[in-house]
C-alpha cells in the first residue's frame, strides 16, 4: 500500500475515546456482553460501502477520500457521538505535498551531468542553488560507539559518503567483529541511519555514492516517488544517491569506479548545483470525535486507523478492504 509505506503523514481515522457521558453505572459491565453487539453482518454491510468501487480507492485528497470522510462524519452524527472540534466540525485539516520529481542540474568541474542518470535526490528538499570548491569524503558516513567517520566538523559543508560498512583484514566485520553484517549494511537502514546522521552534525549536501543498487532505484526516485509529507517541511539538507558518473567526475579519471580518496580528506572541486522543488499541495483531512468519560473526564484513549489507500493506477481502482478498510469499519462498528 504506497500511502502507507512512503509517505512521513496520511489521512487517518481517529476515534479519540472516552468513557461514555452518562452516570457511572450501578452494577460492573461485563466487556463479554459488549462483545456480542460487534457482529460480522454489520462488519461486512459497511466494508462493502466503504471499500466499493463509489469511493474509488479513497488516494490521498481524491474525490474518493472526501467521500470516505463524508461517510465516517455520518456515522458519527447518526449516533450523536460529538466531535472535539465543536458543532458540524468533524474534520481536522493535514496539510500534505506529494513529492514529484524536482528540476534539478549539477556540473562538476565543467562537466554537466544529467539528472537521474547521474544523480537522483533521496529526499524532498528546499529550493536553492550551491557553489562548492570542497567536498568532504566523510568514509561510510557511519557514526557508532564501536566506530565513527566523524573526526572532523561538517556543519555546513558538503559530504560524500559510501555504502555498507568496514571489515578488517580477516573479513569479519568491523562494528560487529563477526561475520554478520550490522544495520549499516542493510538497504533501507543504511539510507536513513546514514541520512539522520549527516542532518544531526549539519551537513549541507550529502552525495551517497552506492553503485550496487543505483540502477534499481534511481528511476523510481527520479520519477517522483509520490511520498507525501507535511506541507512546509520540507528538508534543509540536500542528499543525492550518486552513480560511477560523479565518482569519475570528482576524481579526473574517466575509469575510476571508487572514490579517489579517503575518509577525513578533502576533494577539491568546481561544483554547482540547483534544486528546485515541483511538489504539489495535496488537502486531507483527519476524521476525529469522541465520547467523554465519566469516571475520568481528563484521560483519554485514543483509537485510530487509516481511512484513505492508493486509489486508481492505471484504471484499476484498489478497494482498500483488508487492513484500511477493515480497520476503519471495526472503529465504527466498536
């Protein structure tokens, strides 16, 4: 499900649930009793509304979603369950933006190199433009107890930084001292623990060199990868997966295929670079009531599930049922 796998924040249902607003009852209730009122026809009877094809996969903003939020308000309403917001007002606003594929250009040391073929950015990033006379190579850009490439300040300055992690002469790995491979080999964990670290100590621009998948991900990246996010929040750090292209580029050698220096060195350098940012606002909405308790008026339990999916691709509308559907239904139902 895109939504939920790449996207920083999606439209939720959000069922904030107090005890109910009546007095405190004269005998205990028995949860069993409760239980038998949560039925499978009743389940099912919504399901088909909410995951039919009249809601078109409920994407992000769609028609579809606004329907689905139209929906759940109904129910609400129905039952006289108020919302927080006061009144009519069951809709809390998310302001989004879905990442497209920004306009970018980048030459070093005279040469242009084309976007996407050569570099593809990771992240959604401010407008602006860098000149850059030094890059630092900063290794693996790992920072551990067991070990660390940061033994220099590069706050505001532009980074390189390399895939996986070290060994030592005997093969086995540095950071583990056994021949399982840490998080720092890892695809996905390498990406964001490598990228945390360089926002962490201030670096301005990351260039992640990592040959081994560039052809696999840089066309989906360079796409746009439809990931939404908080409108405005958009990073201050620029990172780039770079190919053979940049390393080339950087070095003089057109056979090189590794960096032509090492960690803690300095690659002097004639780079420009300009990112501008072609992400579209995306309005969506959080469907949010509750009942007060009772008993504890001041606390509360908060109850949620997703309430949009993927819509339609390629003409095919995606219900939704299983997981978003189902879980949004089940809230209602409870």
């Amino acid at each position: 499900m895109k939504n939920i796998l790449y996207s920083l924040a999606i439209a939720a249902l959000v069922f904030s649930c107090k005890s109910q607003q009546v007095a405190a009852p004269a005998a205990p209730i028995n949860p069993e009793d409760l239980a038998t009122t949560i039925t499978q026809d009743e389940l099912r009877e919504m399901l088909y509304v909410y995951a039919s094809d009249e809601f078109e996969g409920r994407d992000t903003g769609s028609p579809g979603q606004k329907k689905a939020i139209e929906y759940l308000k109904k129910h609400y309403v129905d039952l006289g369950i108020p919302s927080p917001l006061g009144g009519d007002d069951y809709f809390q606003e998310v302001p989004l933006e879905k990442a497209n594929a920004p306009e970018m250009s980048m030459s070093i040391n005279g040469k242009s190199l084309e976007a996407v073929t050569s570099y593809v950015a990771v992240v959604s990033s401010a407008d602006g433009d860098l000149s850059i006379e030094e890059i630092i190579d900063m290794g693996y850009g790992i920072d551990s107890e067991k070990y660390s490439d940061y033994n220099t300040d590069v706050n505001g300055k532009v980074i390189v930084i390399r895939s996986g992690e070290p060994k030592n002469d005997d093969g086995t790995y540095v950071i583990t001292g056994s021949d399982a491979a840490s998080k720092w080999s890892n695809m996905r964990q390498q990406f964001a623990a490598k990228r945390d670290i360089a926002k962490e100590k201030g670096a301005r621009m990351v260039l992640f060199y990592y040959p081994e998948i560039y052809d696999m991900v840089a066309p989906r990246l360079g796409g746009g990868s439809g990931r939404l996010g908080i409108k405005g929040q958009s990073e201050s750090m620029y990172m780039l997966l770079v190919n053979k292209d940049v390393v080339t580029a950087l070095s003089g050698n057109a056979e090189a295929d590794e960096l032509p220096t090492n960690s803690g060195d300095i690659i002097k350098t004639s780079m420009n670079f300009s990112y501008k940012s072609s992400s579209k606002s995306v309005a969506s909405e959080n469907v949010i009531a509750y009942i007060k308790g009772s008993e504890k008026p001041d606390e509360y339990v908060i109850i949620s599930a997703h309430l949009d999916h993927v819509g339609v691709e390629d003409g095919q509308i995606y219900n939704g049922a299983d997981d978003d559907g189902s879980g949004s239904v089940a809230i209602l139902e409870i």
